[in-house]
C-alpha cells in the first residue's frame, strides 16, 4: 500500500514528515482558492527537499503546470478538476510525467466516463464529490469502487482518518487495484500543517 500526504505547504512539517514517515508522496496544493494553496515564496525551499512531490492541479493550463513543475521540482502531477481526456493527454505528452486523475464520486460512478483516460494516466484517485474539488472531510460509499472494471491502478481518498485503517485493509482484499491511500484534512493541526505522530501510526496501522 503506498501512501501519499497531501496537503503539504510549511517547510518544517514538510521535512519532519520526510523524516518521521517517508510517504511514497506528498501533495503540494495549486490550487488559488483552497487553504492549503501552495505560493511560490515556498519554492526554495521545498524544491529541495528529497521527497517525490504531486502537484495538484485544477483545470490549469499545461503551460502554467509546466512553470510549476521547475519551480518546485515536481515528480509528478495530480489533475483534480474537470480536465478532458484530451487535455490530459496533451499534458502528458508536453510535461511526461506521471499523471493521477481525480475522479469525484457523488451517488455513482459512470465507468465508461474514465475509459477514454486510460491511455493516458498512471493511476486514478477517488475522491468525495465537492464544489470545492476535494478537502471535504467526508467519506464516500467505498461500495461503488467493487464494481471497478479496469487493471489501472487507483488511490483512495476522501476524509480518511486514523479510524479508517483496519477497513482500508479489508477494502484492499476485496479489490486488488487498490494501490494505496491519499489523507488531508483529517490529519492536520489547521489547513496546511500536518500533525506527523497521527500520520505514523495510521502508515503503522495500514502496516506499510
């Protein structure tokens, strides 16, 4: 299971995270509306920082994701809004590097809505339906991902816990694809600032 922070922003916290827990990644936040929304002022010093950094990104152009990916040094990108199969692909082919897509689950899952995506992305995230695109706090029905009908890989996400771990495992049994976690909001001290001893025992919990 690999586990990914996102959210991520204060340098300290950033370098205590790496330190204490070592995630298979961390979320920077570019998005101007959310709380956890990543300046530019942070750039130098988390472009430094040995940890593979995902930039989450809503409707963005690929240009301005490009200026991003130097700024910051990123490893690989997160498209969290409602980006077109075709626009994930020209991003892919101007930027090349590996590409999460987003997919909001509100009452259901129209599958054949992520087919035209899977030449293209590396995994998918599920993640609670919001007006905000993510950061909700709340859960959705894990129920609708059973009937997942691809090999592509996929993250959970939506208002994990420190409560969730033991149901995270059994989910993990009944559908393989599921590769590993995405935790925010229900991890942090305020917007922004992670609290990394919750974070710990829940990658124990998970024991990865």
């Amino acid at each position: 299971m690999k586990l990914k922070v996102c959210g991520m922003r204060e340098p300290d916290n950033v370098r205590e995270l790496v330190h204490q827990v070592n995630p298979d990644w961390m979320g920077l936040i570019f998005y101007p509306p959310s709380p956890r929304f990543v300046d530019d002022i942070y750039a130098g010093v988390l472009k430094d920082i040995a940890i593979n950094k995902v930039g989450v990104f809503v409707d963005m152009d690929w240009r301005d994701i490009r200026d991003k990916v130097f700024t910051f040094s990123l490893n690989a990108l997160q498209l969290h809004g409602d980006e077109s199969a075709e626009q994930v692909k020209k991003i892919k082919e101007q930027i090349g590097l590996p590409i999460i897509k987003a997919i909001s689950v509100n009452e259901q899952i129209l599958w054949e809505n992520l087919e035209p995506y899977l030449p293209t992305v590396d995994y998918f995230l599920f993640d609670t339906f919001t007006q905000a695109y993510g950061g909700s706090g709340k859960i959705f029905n894990w129920e609708l991902l059973l009937d997942y009908p691809y090999q592509k890989p996929f993250l959970l996400s939506g208002g994990l816990s420190i409560a969730h771990g033991g149901l995270i495992q059994s989910f993990k049994q009944k559908i393989p694809q599921m590769i590993g976690v995405d935790i925010n909001s229900k991890f942090e001290l305020e917007p922004g600032l992670k609290d990394i001893e919750m974070i710990k025992v829940f990658k124990s919990n998970l024991k990865i």
